[in-house]
C-alpha cells in the first residue's frame, strides 16, 4: 500500500526479547492455581507470594526487574479493610537525615543509610561493567551485578520502610507528619533524601493506616523546628544546632523532639 501511494516500504523491524519488560492481562488469558499462575501460549509458573492475594483480581501485571528476576504484580478491587482496636493514642513525628525520624514522644529511629553502606560494592561493579566491551557477555554479566546490588538496596529500604511503618500504625490511631514539599528546595541535601527516600515512606505509612483504618494527617512544615514546643515563641536555629533551647520558658529539649511535638500539636487542630 505504501509502495503504491508513492511512500517508503514500512519492512519489519527487528523486535528483540528484550525489547519490553513488562505486560499487562486482564481477566483473559490466565488463570490462578493456588501457588501456580499460567498465561495462555506463554506456560505455567510458580510464585512465591509476598503476602495473599485479598479482593477481586482485576488485573495482573508481569514485569521484569533490571537485574532479570520476574515478578507478578495483581491488582485488586474491593479489598476488605481490617480496622485495628483503637487505643486512643496520637503521635507526631519528624523526619531528618541525622535520625531517620523522632517521635513525639521522645523515640529516635536511627537511619540505616542502606545507600552509603553499600557505595563501596556498588563503585567496584560499577567500575568493572565500564571496563567490559559493549555488546559482550562479560559486559551484560557485569550490568547485571551492578543491578543486583541497587535492587538490594531498594529491598532493604523497602523492607525497613514497611517495619517502620507498621509499628507507628500498630501503636498510635492518629498519625501526624509533615508536608515534605520544603525538603525540594535543598539540592544539597539530593542524595541523601534519595537513600532515606521519605516520600515513599510516607506512601507506605498512608497505604499501611489506611488499611488499618488509622489516620495520617500532614501538617505545614514551616517553623516546626523554629518554634517552641511550649510556649509557641520562635527560637530562630541552623540545622547545626541540635538541642531547642528557649530563653522565654527555660524548655530545653532535643530539636527534634521538639519539631514532632510541634507537628503532633498542629495535627490535632486540624
């Protein structure tokens, strides 16, 4: 037909098995044998769930990680909620990068800096897949190493992340953080937001309540490490200054203890 309109011929191309990484069924073409899911004209495999399977399948998504391990991803509607006891218990919380984040009341979550502890491993791959030769298969081995090693840092991070937040939904009803647009600002600061990763963290921590039936409420993050705890006068402080101490009421306290009571408070007018 293009030939005949005067165009180019459109021929073949080429299309690699590695050309995609992922597709998505929908209520066609598979079907769920308790541990075994099978695709029409692919085959049969068997998985290892992450947790069971609640609600209705509406979809399922096959997708390949960078480092080739195959993963399923399902997704479903009218997943029943399973509200925890209440307990009547509200809680702020702050988060940094000297402790991962500090409660309201008083307890201090280290930050486990997954990404620097591994930058040591991660150079010596990287440095080793720059060497190979394009297109070889030492080089594709060496690509896949390097991949590993960041695909064990995100698990470790998710992982912890998960810990964390199911412990905070566990023991409190009410929830209080801070909106984290202002940490945007603070190209300084890039990497080691990106190994801490509080944006999906908080994502974890709203999924997790929310399926608890608890309440995350976020809070303005301006002056909560500026203003008093107690008397709510502003005590201007760097980021070097570790320790809130207020010359109008005498309050000496941990910084951020005192931005999570500061956080915990704002949240319970709102």
């Amino acid at each position: 037909r293009r030939v005949k309109n005067g165009d180019k011929p459109g021929f073949p191309r080429f299309k690699g098995r590695d050309r995609y990484d992922s597709f998505t069924l929908k209520q066609a073409g598979w079907w769920l044998d308790g541990r075994y899911l099978t695709i029409r004209n692919i085959g049969r495999f068997k998985l290892r769930l992450s947790r069971p399977i609640d609600g209705d399948i509406k979809t399922v998504t096959i997708r390949r990680s960078s480092s080739g391990k195959w993963y399923a991803t399902f997704s479903c509607d009218n997943v029943p909620i399973k509200p925890l006891p209440q307990i009547g218990k509200q809680v702020g919380i702050d988060v940094g990068l000297e402790s991962f984040l500090t409660t309201s009341e008083g307890e201090k979550i280290e930050n486990p800096r997954f990404f620097k502890s591994s930058q040591d491993i991660l150079a010596m791959r990287q440095q080793r897949l720059s060497r190979r030769v394009k297109g070889s298969h030492r080089r594709r081995k060496a690509r896949i190493l390097v991949a590993k090693a960041h695909e064990k840092v995100r698990n470790q991070r998710k992982d912890f992340h998960f810990k964390v937040a199911n412990q905070l939904v566990k023991e409190n009803d009410t929830i209080c953080i801070e909106h984290m647009n202002a940490w945007n600002s603070n190209h300084s600061l890039n990497r080691s937001m990106r190994d801490v990763a509080w944006f999906e963290f908080f994502d974890i921590l709203r999924w997790k309540a929310a399926e608890a039936a608890r309440t995350v409420i976020e809070v303005p993050a301006k002056d909560t490490s500026q203003l008093c705890s107690r008397c709510g006068a502003r005590v201007p402080k760097d980021l070097s200054v570790r320790i809130h101490s207020c010359p109008f009421c005498d309050l000496t306290i941990d910084r951020d203890i005192n931005a999570a009571l500061n956080i915990l408070r704002v949240g319970q007018t709102l």
